[in-house]
C-alpha cells in the first residue's frame, strides 16, 4: 500500500514537473533564511527606552563581587571594574547580582582588555543569559587584536560559533587595539544584534537560552577593565534594588565594610608594586640577554686586540735587536774618531762627524719608535 502511495506521488511530479520545481525552490529559500536572512541587517526590532541599570563604578555597591585569591581577582577602583584572570588556565565571570533573570533588554559596556608581554593573547568581555546554577551563557568576547568570537558556555566548555578558523575569532574593523571598546547587544527572546563601537556587526538566532544573567568575562591570564555597564528594557523586567556599600560605618555599626574596602585597596597597592618589581626584572633580564651578547662580541675583539699585541711585541724585539746593533755600530764609530783625532787630517775628521751624527739620529728615532710601541702595548693591557 506504502508503495503505490509512493508511486502515485512520484507520477504526479513526473505530470506537472513545472509547478513542483517552483514549489521546491521556495521552500528551500525560506529554509535558508531563518539562517542567513538577517545576519548582515538587525534582527531586533522592538525597542528598550527604559534605562533600568546605570552604573559608571564611581562607587562600590553590592551589585558585583569584590574578590582577590590566588587565581582571580575582582575590584572597584577609581571608576573602573577590574575582571581578572591570574592563572593561564579556565576564565573568570563575573555577574551582576540585581540582574539574574532577563529575556528582553540593551546592554552597553565599554571595557579594555589589557594586552602584555605575558599575554599577547589577552581577551575578555560580556557575558548574556547566564544560568544561575551555571551550566551554560553566552559569551561575547574581544580581545586587542580587533578581533571577536562569540562562544556558547555548557558545563563550563566554551565552543565558538559561527567560525571554525583560528578558534571562532573574526575580524572587526570597527575595533580598536588599544583603549576602551564599547559592547552593544540587543536581544529580544532567541534574537540578537552585535554593535561593536556603535557599528552594526551581525545578528544571530540562540535558542537554547531564554532567560538568563548578565556580567563580565576574563579570559585564562586576561583582565579587562569595565567604565560602563547600562541595561536598558521595556520596563517588564523586575531587578533586584541595589545599595551602595557604606563606606563609612555608622555610629551603632561595626566598621566591617569599611576595614574590608580598605584591605582591598592595601592588596591592590601591593599587587600593583609586585606588577611593577616583576616589569622592572623582566627589564634587567632582557638588558643582561643583551650584555651576554656584546660580551661574546667583546671576546672575540680582546682575541683580535691579543693578536695585534703580540705583533708589536716582535716588532719590538726586532727594533730592539736592531737599536743593539746600531749601538755597537756608534761604539765602533766613536772608537774610530778617537783615533782619527789623534792624527792630522781633517777632512776624514769632519765626514767621520757627520757620519757620527747620522748614526745618532737614527738611534734617536729608533727609541722614540720603541718608546711608541711600548706605549701602545701598554695600552692595550689597560683595555684588556
């Protein structure tokens, strides 16, 4: 029965072949819009005018975690959110404690990811719709290479979508590598629109994540710095009310806050000291790699400059054994004209004398020659 079905179907393709191509060639278009259709245009049409979270950091409340152990750190200061990841392993997120439960909403965050010669690779950035039990969110990150992935957390591995190369990073032109970068995603439900310093960048469809939390994300041996985070909604979502932390105790209340605030900011100013000592010897380390260098060179100059010595040193003999030579000569000249004195011809007299003076003459150059040469040997020693 199966079978004539099947045949009848088939017979009535083979009748109007025309009509079923037409057919078959919409529907394979609206099938591949609901994947690409959209990813170049905003996808979000409805619009948030409520502004439901504005914080700069200018003070600490208890929206966000102050933390600072061996593998993370956590901090305000001087209106900044500092996100770090110490280790270079895993990452680091931080939500915000009044917003765990949001569908519809625009964020805005503006952060820096700190780029160093540990780190080339450094990146951070925002984290959407983060369960509270925190099996899986979805990542936007950034990182000082104008570059952005988007990855999907399930039980804490990340998998970057929408591009397989060079693990899920694409270009973005609109980034900066230094500075601030400001982060904008619309969302309403599965829908949601990336701007990138205010560019348009794509959109995409996520649904697996309805609801969810919102914060920041560090990449392994990353930090990031946050000036702005501003939620804006429809005015549906309830958020939890968040205080400031009173940094000055009252007259009936301990003094735990403000002991903690100031703790944090004795931490921080030693970890940055540390940051500074730890720059400083990786300097002097790069500066001795470099003497370790001129010192072969100076080696192989002290070898040449060893050579070049012992050369003068026999000249130095030759000139020696020739001034010797030259004396005896003058010994012999001088016993000559004594004898000559003693007899009355003066004409062989006076060519012995000038014969006499030429001799002396040349023995004097000859020991300033010495003399020079000796100077140079012994300034080569000094060098060496």
């Amino acid at each position: 029965m199966n079978v004539l079905r099947f045949d009848a179907f088939a017979l009535a393709l083979q009748q109007q072949p025309a009509a079923n191509m037409k057919y078959l060639h919409l529907i394979l278009l609206l099938f591949l819009s609901q994947f690409t259709n959209g990813q170049n245009t905003p996808r979000v049409v409805k619009s948030f005018d409520n502004v439901t979270v504005f914080d700069d950091f200018s003070y600490i409340t208890n929206r966000w975690n102050q933390k600072n152990s061996a593998t993370e750190r956590m901090i305000i200061s001087d209106g900044r959110y500092r996100v770090e990841r110490l280790k270079n392993t895993y990452f680091t997120i931080s939500l915000a404690k009044d917003v765990t439960n949001i569908e519809a909403f625009d964020v805005i965050t503006s952060i820096e990811v700190e780029r160093t010669k540990a780190n080339k690779n450094a990146s951070g950035g925002l984290v959407l719709k983060a369960q509270p039990t925190g099996s899986s969110a979805l990542i936007v990150e950034i990182n000082a290479k104008k570059q952005y992935r988007i990855l999907m957390m399930r039980g804490g591995s990340l998998t970057a979508l929408f591009s397989e190369k060079n693990e899920g990073w694409i270009k973005a032109p609109s980034l900066k590598k230094k500075g601030f970068n400001e982060i904008r995603v619309v969302t309403n439900g599965s829908e949601y629109d990336l701007y990138l310093n205010s560019e348009f960048v794509r959109s995409f469809i996520i649904t697996s994540l309805k609801t969810g939390g919102i914060g920041y994300y560090a990449g392994a041996q990353s930090a990031i710095n946050a000036k702005l985070f501003i939620i804006k909604t429809d005015g549906s979502s309830p958020l939890t009310p968040v205080k400031p932390i009173e940094t000055k105790p009252k007259e009936d209340a301990s003094p735990k806050d403000e002991t903690y605030v100031e703790l944090v900011k004795v931490f921080k100013a030693k970890i940055d000291k540390q940051q500074k000592e730890i720059e400083t010897l990786t300097e002097e380390l790069s500066i001795c790699k470099a003497n370790l260098a001129i010192d072969t060179t100076s080696a192989n100059k002290v070898k040449k400059m060893q050579m070049e010595m012992d050369g003068l040193k026999n000249r130095v003999q030759t000139l020696e054994a020739k001034l010797e030579s030259t004396k005896k000569r003058l010994a012999y000249l001088e016993s000559m004209k004594e004898d000559v004195e003693s007899q009355e011809n003066g004409d062989l007299i006076l060519h012995l004398t000038q014969l006499l003076s030429d001799k002396k003459d040349e023995n004097e150059k000859l020991k300033a020659e010495k003399a020079e040469l000796l100077r140079q040997i012994g300034e080569l020693r000094r060098r060496n």
